[in-house]
C-alpha cells in the first residue's frame, strides 16, 4: 500500500493535465448548433428595398442563410465566397439570403455598393431573428435544405471550399430519384 | 410585493409551471422574473457574463425577448428552455445536472472527501502513536551497570 501511495500521488495531477490539454484541442468557435436537423425558425422580414420575404416562401431552393454586419471585418472576407454562390448557382437551386445583425441599414447598403453582390438581405430589428437562430456574433451561416431544414451551420467566414461541398451535397440529396 | 414575493417562493428552479390562465403579472413582478431568468443565461458576445450584466447589444435584445415571453404568461423555466432550444446547454450559467454535466457537480465532492481521507490519514501520522494501531517501543527498563552508575555520580558530585 505504501509502495503505491507513493507512485500514485505524484501521478495525481495527470488526469487533470490531460483534460486541461484536451479542453487546449478544442475551439469556443465551434459550439455545435442546438438546431441542426430542426427546421428553421420561420421569420417575415422586410428586405433592404422594403419589401416583405418569408423565409417559407423560398422552401425548394437551398438556402445560404448569412447573419452579416457592415461593421465585421471577417464579412469583407467571406463576400466574395457568397458573390461567386449568386453567381456559380442558379436561383432555383440555390438562394443566398442575408440577415443584418446588429447594423443599420444605410451601413449595410454602402457595404454592398462597395463590395458589389445583389442578393437580398433582411433588416432583423431586435436581433429577434438572431435570437431565433441561436446566432452570437458574425458571421454566421446556415444552410438549410430544400424543406428548409438547418443542414450545417458555419461559425465564422465561409471558404468556398466548405460552401460549395456543403451545398453540393444538400443539392444531391435532394435531386429526384436520390435516396427515395 | 408581497405577491411578488409569493409567486417567486413558489417559482423555485424545480418548480412546476404556473397555470396560464392566471391573473396578469404586475409590471413589477415582471421585473423580477425577468431579471431572474437574465441573470441565469449567459450572454453570447460576452466572456462568463450574464445576460443580466451585460451593456451589449445582443443581451439588451435578449433581454427584451425574455420581458416579452414573461409579459406573453410564460413561466421562467419555458423562457430558459427556449434559450436552451436554440444556443443549447451553453446558454446556461449553470449547467443543468445532467449527463456528463454532473462531473462539475460530483467531482469537486470527490476530491474534497478523497483529500480529506489522505489528510486524515496523514496527520495521525503526525500526531505519533495516540490511538494508533502501532504502538511506539518501550522504553528500556533495564538497571544501570556499575560503571554507568559510578559515572553518573562523579558527573553529579563535580556539579555541586
């Protein structure tokens, strides 16, 4: 008993160090969504230009839903990710749809004639949107499939990489004849 | 107040919800189940900071949200399970016990008896052989031999 008492307390702290070094591992910015699987909450909002969108209204159409701000650096990043989706998909296929976090719009409407792009965003005012969606800071994407159910979200500025394999696939399962 | 007061003793964490078809909060009361709740979920934006402390943007708006649910006859616990829907366990400042949830819970309990056993242990160690099931040797009762005896009276008789 002695023997072992004197091995096992220096070996006491290891456990710990082991979880401190796995916690080390492990990224704050990659908090699974409580959402994935569910479908979207439903919102009606009013666009930039006034005008007033359900998110239901696009069902069909995979979605790249993009919480945005004209004042998040990393957003000036990931535009031309989400200008090459308008531009490499078709709309019937796929809809990049903005949402204005936390901004006003005039700031979000310089940023686009700045950045260029001409996908719809909507204004959130209260953040009751954001709220909705689980969102905590920009950006952050959620791509939703043709029944408008979250697939995958993105914390963090989209690489084209991720968002055209993300969107590929959606667009595979839902092609006719694949997997009914 | 004193409503306020009753509706917040029966309202504890684990209690069960409150019927929908009672009378309407006082705005007062509204307050306090609002800043109960905000005080409980941990704002997004901020580092460890509750939703109630919180000067940002996202937690105000949340607080709105929680004002509004509260106002609307939710209960504090269907305010929170809405959070929870959509940030996830996160959004608690405390964890629910549940799952691997209940290591925060049951391991500090642990190292504290553990600790406290080897400490035990060690200090009657300390404290020599009271009690002990090692009793210390007894000391020698043997007589002094002659010559330890003759030496001891000149060291006592050269002392006076």
């Amino acid at each position: 008993m002695k023997g072992a008492t004197r091995w096992l307390i220096p070996l006491l702290p290891v456990p710990v160090l082991a979880l401190l070094a796995f916690g080390l591992t492990r990224s704050a910015q990659v908090l699974p969504s409580a959402l994935i699987g569910e479908m979207a909450p439903e919102f009606t909002l009013q666009t930039m230009e006034g005008d007033s969108l359900a998110l239901s209204e696009l069902h069909g159409q995979v979605i790249v839903l993009n919480f945005w701000a004209s004042w998040c650096i990393p957003c000036r990043e990931e535009h031309p990710v989400l200008a090459r989706a308008t531009r490499e998909y078709s709309e019937g296929d796929v809809r990049v749809l903005g949402v204005l976090y936390q901004d006003d719009p005039a700031s979000a409407e310089r940023f686009m004639m700045r950045y260029g792009g001409d996908w719809t965003t909507v204004l959130d005012p209260g953040s009751r949107t954001a709220i909705d969606f689980g969102v905590y800071g920009v950006p952050e994407s959620f791509f939703l499939d043709t029944e408008g159910k979250i697939a995958h979200k993105q914390i963090g500025p989209l690489t084209w990489s991720l968002l055209r394999s993300t969107v590929d696939s959606l667009l595979a399962a839902s092609a006719p004849g694949v997997g009914s | 107040m004193l409503m306020a007061a009753v509706i917040l003793a029966a309202n504890p964490v684990t209690g069960a919800p409150r019927p929908q078809d009672r009378e309407p909060l006082s705005p007062a009361e509204v307050d306090q189940l609002t800043a109960e709740v905000a005080a409980q979920l941990r704002c997004p934006v901020c580092r460890n900071q509750a939703v109630l402390e919180s000067s940002s943007g996202l937690a105000r708006q949340m607080q709105t949200v929680i004002r509004e649910k509260i106002a609307a006859g939710e209960t504090p616990e269907q305010v929170k399970a809405y959070f929870v829907s959509r940030y996830g366990g996160w959004i608690l400042l405390k964890p629910e016990p549940r799952g691997i949830n209940l290591l925060v819970y049951l391991l500090p309990a642990a190292a504290v008896l553990f600790g406290g056993a080897v400490l035990f242990r060690q200090m009657r160690r300390w404290t020599g052989s009271v009690g002990s099931e090692e009793p210390a040797p007894e000391p020698p009762d043997e007589a002094l031999s002659e010559e330890e005896e003759a030496w001891l009276r000149r060291q006592i008789g050269s002392a006076r």
